[in-house]
C-alpha cells in the first residue's frame, strides 16, 4: 500500500485562511485532486476538513469514495461509505485493502501521519499567492523528513504540482 | 527599481529551523542566490540574518555588496559596505541608485516589504524537506499577493527555483 499525501497550498505553504476558507483554490486544482482521490478510491482527513468538505458542492464527485475521519471527537457522517478511527494506525488498518490511501489535511492529521513515518509520497499544488496568516500543511511537530523530486507538472499557467518521494 | 524576494525555503515554506539552522540548504541553492545578489550588487536583511550570514565563511562572496540592515536595535556593522536603515520605506531609499534590490530575510523583514506592496517579484528555492517547526517565509501578517509565475528552474536533480511575479 502507498500512502500519498496530496494538498493544495500558497507559495508559502498555507492550506487554509485563518477561517478556514480555500475559495482562493483553483478548478485545475480541485480537478487533479478530484481525479487522484477517485483513482485510490480512499481518503482519510480530519474532523474540520471532513465538515468542510462535505459541505462543498463539488464533494459529490468524491460519492463512491472511502472516507476515513480520524477524530476523537464525535463527527456526524453523512454517508455509509465514511467511517471513524481514533489514530493514523486504525484509519490505514481500515483502508488495508486498498492500493493507495490519499491524505488530505488539516495541518494537525498530516502532522500527525508524518510523525508516525506514514507518508511515502506527497503530491503539492502550489497556488499563485501568498498570504500572511492561515493554517499550515503540517501543524508544528517534531519531525523532518528528506524528499524527492519525483516530477513537476503544470496543472495551469500558474499553478504547479511537485510530486516528492519521502525518504526514509 | 525592481524589489525583488530571494529566499530558500522547505517544500512547507520554513526558511530556517527554530534555532536558525540552515544546513539543509544545499551548494547549488547557495551559487543561485549568491549570483543574483552579485548581480543586483545590494540586498536588505533583518538583524538576525545579518548576523548569521556574515558569520558565514560564503559572506566571502558577497563583499562587494551593499548591505543594508532594517533594525532599530544597536548592530555590529562589519563592514563600510554596510550601512543601517529603520524600515523598509529607509532601506530602498538608501539603495535608490540600483537597478535591483535583493529582500533576503528573515520573516519578518520579508513580512515588512510585502505588508508595504514593495515587492516585485519572488525568487522561491524550494529544497527537497519537510520539517516540523521552524521559521516561516513570512512572519504572520496581514497581507495578501495574488502571484504570476513567471517561471520555473531546477537548480538541481531535487532543488526546484519558482519565480513568481507579485501583482498589484
């Protein structure tokens, strides 16, 4: 199994406003991410972001996909396909018969599997702006981990993706 | 004059660890930015990354630089070449007669300039690493840049150049 973390981020590395707004995220973006969560067949995400989420119009697209909300908190589920677990560990466990298992935020879950050295590859979209206050890819953590440049491509004029290995 | 950001950060945008560490910024990254610097012939930088970079034995490089530190503390100046402004508004008047002018840090000098819409454009190293806690790009701040990416160099097999456009 490859477990891919895939976000989308500002040039400086933030995957949300302070209220937690991405409005600023483009269609070729969310088309890649759409296609990459379909392909896999599985995403596991935390307790904000599966409210945000599933809330947005788009989420439709994501409907046959596995979802696994890590929380230890009570999350209300909308659909049979999503589940809970408690920690990175049970939410790979529950996907152990998939191929692939995309990780797709906040910062504090994909801090959270980093930590834990789950992550084999991660996929950034990086969108043109910067901003000065927001939620970052990882919440801060102690951990560090060496990448490789796998391949670069260009979803827009201006919107990059980097695709890195991560060593181990 | 073109105020132009040059900074190495991680794939999640630290340009220095929590004790300033920068060792993880490779040889290649270093020749990109002592170039550009060598080109524009005068850079601004906060106290601290003064102080750490002229500490330096690559400062070498960079001697016949104009160096103008933003501070309003006491700075030990090391060289004639330096010269001490009280903002960022001070520290481009001083360079007024250069056709460049390289922004290089810390975060919060970087936050200083775009808060003030002084830069133009951004150099953006993006070394292959992750890690958990360190110093950020921009110091949180309220601004925000929408970007163009003009365009995108490898420095080498891992070490990936974005220059972006700032848009006003």
């Amino acid at each position: 199994m490859k477990i891919i973390l895939y976000m989308c981020i500002t040039a400086n590395g933030y995957i949300a406003k302070e209220d937690d707004n991405t409005n600023w995220i483009s269609g070729e973006e969310w088309d890649s991410y759409s296609k990459m969560i379909r392909r896999a067949g599985c995403m596991v995400v935390g307790h904000r972001t599966y409210d945000i989420l599933t809330k947005q119009p788009e989420f439709s697209e994501l409907s046959a996909v596995k979802v696994v909300i890590v929380s230890n908190n009570k999350v209300t589920i909308i659909s049979e396909n999503h589940v809970i677990a408690n920690n990175p560990a049970s939410a790979i466990n529950l996907l152990k018969d998939f191929d692939e298992v995309i990780i797709a935020g906040g910062g504090k879950l994909n801090s959270s599997f980093v930590v834990e050295g789950l992550v084999d590859e991660m996929y950034l979209d990086i969108e043109p702006l910067v901003f000065g206050k927001g939620i970052q890819l990882f919440s801060p953590a102690d951990f560090e981990n060496k990448l490789e440049l796998i391949e670069t491509n260009k979803l827009s004029k201006n919107t990059l993706q980097l695709h890195y290995k991560v060593l181990k």
